[in-house]
C-alpha cells in the first residue's frame, strides 16, 4: 500500500479518492473549498490539507483532478503547488482533461524538480467514478507509468499508456470527438422518432443491438426522451474539452468539422439556460426548435 495525496475533490475526484482510501492507501486529500474535504475525511478516514504542497509531503503518488490548465497550473506550481513538496522519484498522476501542451509544460517543470509527471485522463463519467470502472488513457514515461498503474487500478477499469508526455490527453480528445457525434446522431434520431409519431423507447429496443447501437444509446436514450439531464458530465464542462480539441486541430491540421458544429450546437444549450445540464441534453436544442 502508498502514501497518496489526492487533489480535487470534484463529481469525479471525490468517489477516485475514496476508492484509494477503501483500497488500504494512506491517502491525504485537498480541496480549494476545504469544507468538501472535511466532509470526505469525514465519510472516508484519511486526512487533509490546506494546501497542496502540504498535501504532498511524504506522500508516493499525487493524484489531481480538478478543472483546467490553470487550476491544474495552481494546484502544481508555486510555493504551495504540489512539486514544492513532493520529494525526488515521486510521481505526480494527472487526472484531469486539459490541454496536452499545459501537460508537457508540468512534464518538464517536474523534471527539473526530481520528481515525475504523468498524465491520465479518464472517461466513464461520474458514474464510472463512483464504481470504480474508469478507463484511463495515459502519457509520460514508461517506467513511471508502470509504477502508478497500480494505483489507478483502485477506480480503473481500462488503463493503457499511449505514448510519451502528452498522449493522454490526445486520446481523451478522440475520446470527446467521438462522443459528440455520437450524441448529436443520438439526438436527431429520437428527435426524429418523436417527430415521426414513433414510440422511440421502442424504437431503440429493435435498433440497440445493430450497427446503430452504442454506450450513449442504450444508457441515455430513455433518459433522454424523458427530458432528464442529471448525468454529472455536464455542458459546461463538454464545451471545455472541445475547445482543447478544437485548438489543438487548428495547431496540427486535424479537420473537425462535426466537432465544431456540435460545439456550437452545445452553445445553444448553454443559452437555453443547460450549462449544468449533462452531454446528452442535445436533444432538448432540437426539441426546442419545434
């Protein structure tokens, strides 16, 4: 068992740290709003810290998930950022969607430091959070991804690295680019149904199964022709991780072309009042347009 830190303590980090803590781990979390980490303390055991250098202290890994470059920059950099108190050989395991070039700018402020940076997105949402089923896709050096692999298995079901400093998070853009086709053509076709006078939880009982069928399909097709769109993974946050894909197009030419139409459609929904509301509420922009 290791000395963990734990920092963010978000929808998703809040279950990650708890499985660490459930899994025999020394863990030490820290929140920006200490009242979160009180309460997981409370619920799980373990400790916490007012800053996330004081978190780091002795610990083994330094897990983070919190919510952009610049949070990502704030809970690592500075006096009271992780690297100025984790010691040499230590690793430093980041969870969070941001951009790989803010990931290969920690890479190499933590190689100057002794210490060890790799990053780690995930996908599966809260849900898979909660449970423990998280598929995690991962960048940095080989030998420090060996040693946190083993860590991450406390909440990951998937873990694969993909590649130097980096590959993480250009693998969770694929993951985000998929996604928003996916849940656009999810939309069109039960707002199609709708439309058409058709019975679409019926409907996508015949069709689930074909070449059609997909994870959005059978987990939030009822949901969404339900207008229900409490699933964690909010608009917000989905816009978020599009501009990063977006922007990092434009640097290596990829062309998204339906990625940036759904990023925009994604927009309308924000202005229909849904930035809170979660990915699969594309439908509730079509519906609203009669």
């Amino acid at each position: 068992m290791a000395k963990v830190a734990f920092l963010g303590l978000g929808v998703m980090g809040y279950p990650m740290a708890g499985h660490l803590q459930a899994k025999g781990h020394e863990v030490t979390v820290y929140n920006r709003t200490a009242a979160k980490a009180e309460a997981w303390v409370k619920e799980h055991g373990g400790a916490s810290a007012p800053t996330p250098r004081e978190a780091a202290l002795g610990a083994e890994f330094v897990m983070a998930c919190v919510g952009n470059d610049d949070d990502l920059r704030s809970v690592c950099q500075g006096p009271d950022g992780a690297f100025a108190g984790m010691e040499p050989n230590t690793i430093f395991v980041d969870h969070t969607t941001v951009s790989a070039a803010v990931t290969r700018e920690l890479y190499e402020d933590s190689a100057a430091k002794g210490v060890s940076f790799v990053d780690a997105p995930v996908s599966g949402g809260q849900a898979g959070a909660e449970n423990g089923v998280l598929s995690i896709m991962c960048g940095g050096d080989e030998d420090k991804f060996a040693a946190a692999e083993p860590i991450m298995q406390a909440y990951g079901k998937s873990i694969k690295r993909l590649g130097e400093s980096g590959a993480g998070q250009l693998t969770k853009m694929v993951n985000q680019i998929c996604i928003a086709g996916l849940v656009q053509g999810l939309a069109e076709g039960l707002h199609f149904a709708q439309k058409a006078g058709l019975d679409g939880k019926a409907v996508v009982e015949v069709i689930q199964g074909g070449a059609a069928g997909s994870w959005q399909m059978v987990n939030r097709h009822e949901t969404m022709l339900d207008d229900f769109f409490e699933y964690g993974f909010a608009v917000d946050w989905m816009r978020k991780d599009l501009g990063i894909c977006l922007q990092t197009a434009n640097e290596n030419g990829a062309s998204l072309p339906v990625t940036a139409l759904v990023d925009q459609f994604y927009k309308d929904v924000q202005k229909l009042g849904g930035g809170r509301w979660d990915t699969s509420s594309l439908i509730k922009r079509l519906n609203a347009m009669g």
